[in-house]
C-alpha cells in the first residue's frame, strides 16, 4: 500500500529530476532503496489533453473519484504554462482536486511547463517513471491547454482522451491534422451546452471515415454526467492499444533528433568556419541565401529543408 | 531553479483577491506558484505542500483564526516528517500574535502593510538562507 512518505520521497525525486541535481536513473534507484516496489511494477499511463478550459482539471478529479472507488491508486502529473517572458508560472490545477487530500492513494504533482513547447514539461516524462517506480497502478498526465500541434503527449502516454467541449468551430476543423489524430477517445465536456450533440456527430462522422475505431463519448464533468460510460470506456481500452508503442517511439525518436539537431546546429553555428560565412554575410559579400547553403554544407553536406 | 512556492487560504473566509494578487505578483518575480483556491483544510494544504515539495508555503488569513489553523499546519507537516519546506503568514494578524506563531516555526509573517515587492524580497532572503539545504538534501535522496 502506499504511504505518506512514499509521497515526500516521490515529491522530492521528481523536483530532482526536474531540477537537474540528478538524472532519472539515479532517482529511479533512490525510490528503489527506499523499498517501495518491485521493478518490473507497470502503470497505465493515461493522457488527458486539450482547449484551455475544456474542463480537463475537473475531468481528472472525476477519473480520480471513479478510479479510487475501483480500488486502484493513482498519480495526477498536471502541467501548466510558464511565462516565455519571466519564466514563472501560477499552477492552478489542483484547484479541482481538493478533494483527495488525505488520501495515500492520490498524489497529485502539478508542473510547469519551462522551456518546453508541446504541452508538457522537460521533466513529465521522467515524473511518469517516477509515479510507476513509486507502485501508482495508473498515472494521469495533463497537458497544458493545448492548440492544434502541441502533441507531446503521444510519447508518454498508452492511452489518450482529448477532451473537446461543444461549439469550437464547424465540422471542418474534426479533419485538421494534429489533435484529433492523437484520440483514442474523444470527450465532448460540457455537454449540457448548446451545440454539444453536433460536435459529437461531426466527431463521430471523422471517427466513421477513419480507420480507427475512436468512441466519442459526452461528459458534464461538473455534475459527473456520462462518467461511468468513460470509465467503463477507459477500463475497456487500457492495455489494448498495441499501435500506440509504435506511435510513441516514432514520435519520440523524432522529438530527440530534432533536438540533438537543433543543439549540434547551434553549436556548429560559432565554430570559426560557420563564424567566417557569417562576417562575410555581414559585409554583403554573399546573399542570405548563400550563407544558409555554406552553412548547411558546413553542418555535414547539403541539406534541403523541403 | 525558479522558486516554487504554494499560495494557500484556509478556513472559510471567502476573500482570495489578495492571495490572487500574490500568486502574479510571485509569478511575475520568476517563481512557480501552486495555487489552492479557497477552504482548504490544513491537510489539504500539508498534502499539497507535500506533493508540490514546494519551498515554501504561504497561508493568507484574514479571518482571525490563525491561532488555530497554523498549529495544525505545523503539527501535520512534523507528523509527516517534513522538515524542510518554510512556512510564511500574510494577511490581518495581530503583533502580539507575532512571536506565538513564530515559536511555532512559522518563519515569517507578512502582514497587511506589506508589499508585494516585500514578500518576494523575503522569500528570495528565505530561500537564499534554506535553499541550499534543500538541494543538498535532494542530491543525498539520489545517492
């Protein structure tokens, strides 16, 4: 079972990490001596994402309540946006989970988002491996309130419901690339609102000319309206999603060698070669054209961006 | 590392607009700021001191029940076994109640007259004072 202090010492290896005093791996052996679980312990990872304000934070209390009352216990990873101007951030999350307090089966952790741009922070995924090493049989992740692409999500979790609330736009906004390609279920909230049944059915009219078998399933998360058949819709999906390891790999190895890229890149960028293009870009001896293809051509032969 | 700090208000006075303020102001300074809304309950506000493993937690009071709440906060985080995450006061608190809660281990109080560039001063002085303890501590948890 787990205790209060699995919560100070999950609490305190996350910051950790989040902080870079330490890597994961030193901080997965640190719960580890502390005694807390086998390794080889899973957790279903369960992605919560969506529209600022769709009504994610109070969904979450609602999986929380439900999943609590099946007996199992839960960890909450919550991000919210920082500031690009002055890297603070209010994190208001928890304001919807109150009620758990007290509970050694709930530990709720809110983050923010810093440098970070597809809705989660640095640190989410490695405070997901933490909350499985610390015994939580499911793990929430809550994504900022997102746009259109911010899809980090797909990298973390198993399964994933975008929350929608009705009335976002017409039903040509359901075939956009990005967010709705990353549903495992759709969550219509609010759906005593006006509009709700139609956004329901373009969603559904999407899902029918796809080749994924996605429910589309309607909340009032406020009053719990429509949770048990979320539930029951989750419970029945969890671990069946085998094509969701291939697409979190895919999505992740890209999301690395984007980033190793962009660093090499930047690196390359001040030595005395890539500095020499630069100075004569400066005195206009080639056009900035010139300069990106020299520079390119320096970074490992000719690269074509299209 | 930015500053994380939990902005809390217990009991049942329904005034937030000033801890509101606090949390931008907070954010604006740079810090993490973990908001609980209105009535909590000291275990809430332990439970999220606790999770958020914040820095530092600020309670605001307004309703004169200080004496009653901050000892249970205080109570519950030694019961926890948490010893290292700074409580600070704000709000209407009389002086003579100053010292009391002090001796509980609450380490500062702001109070009414205070600015908002006073309590980020205060807790950046705080922080500079306990924070590095704090790294320590979590570096010696990963070893």
């Amino acid at each position: 079972m787990i205790s209060h202090r699995v919560h100070r010492d999950l609490a305190r290896a996350i910051s950790s990490v989040e902080n870079r005093i330490v890597e994961l791996p030193a901080a997965l052996r640190a719960l580890a001596a502390h005694g807390h679980v086998p390794a080889s312990h899973h957790s279903d990872v369960l992605g919560v994402t969506g529209p600022p304000g769709a009504g994610k934070s109070t969904l979450v209390d609602r999986l929380i309540e439900g999943l609590r009352t099946a007996g199992e216990t839960v960890a909450v990873i919550a991000v919210d946006p920082s500031s690009p101007f002055t890297n603070g951030a209010v994190l208001g999350d928890r304001v919807r989970m109150q009620r758990h307090a007290g509970d050694p089966g709930v530990f709720i952790r809110s983050m923010a988002s810093r440098e970070a741009g597809g809705g989660l922070a640095p640190a989410t995924r490695d405070a997901v491996r933490l909350a499985e090493a610390a015994g939580f049989d499911v793990v929430i992740v809550e994504t900022v309130g997102v746009g259109q692409i911010e899809l980090e999500v797909v990298a973390v979790a198993d399964l994933i419901l975008v929350v929608t609330v009705p009335a976002l736009g017409d039903s040509v906004q359901t075939i956009k690339a990005g967010l709705t390609e990353i549903a495992d279920i759709f969550v219509v909230n609010m759906a005593d609102r006006a509009g709700a049944n139609r956004t329901a059915l373009d969603l559904k009219h999407m899902v029918h000319e796809g080749r994924r078998d996605i429910p589309v399933l309607q909340t009032i998360a406020q009053d719990g309206t429509g949770l048990p058949e979320l539930l029951a819709t989750i419970a029945e999906r969890r671990g069946a999603e085998d094509s969701n390891a291939v697409r979190a790999v895919r999505f992740e190895v890209v999301r690395r060698a984007r980033d190793a890229a962009a660093s090499a890149a930047l690196a390359l960028l001040n030595s005395p070669d890539a500095l020499a293009v630069l100075e004569r870009l400066r005195a206009h001896d080639i056009t900035r054209n010139d300069a990106i293809d020299s520079l390119l051509t320096i970074f490992g032969g000719p690269v074509h961006a299209h | 590392m930015p500053i994380k700090v939990l902005v809390t208000k217990p009991g049942l006075d329904g005034h937030d607009r000033g801890a509101k303020i606090v949390a931008r102001a907070l954010r604006d300074a740079g810090m993490e700021v973990v908001y609980t809304g209105l009535h909590q309950t000291p275990e809430m506000i332990v439970t999220a001191a606790i999770q958020e493993d914040v820095d530092v937690v600020g309670v605001s009071i307004l309703s004169g029940a200080h004496m009653t709440i901050f000892p249970k906060i205080m109570d519950l985080l030694k019961a926890r076994e948490v010893d290292d995450i700074v409580v600070i006061g704000g709000g209407v608190i009389q002086d003579a109640d100053i010292p009391k809660l002090k001796a509980l281990g609450v380490r500062e109080i702001f109070n009414a007259e205070a600015t908002t560039q006073d309590l980020i001063d205060g807790i950046e002085r705080i922080v500079a004072e306990y924070g590095r303890d704090r790294t320590r501590r979590a570096a010696a948890h990963a070893r």
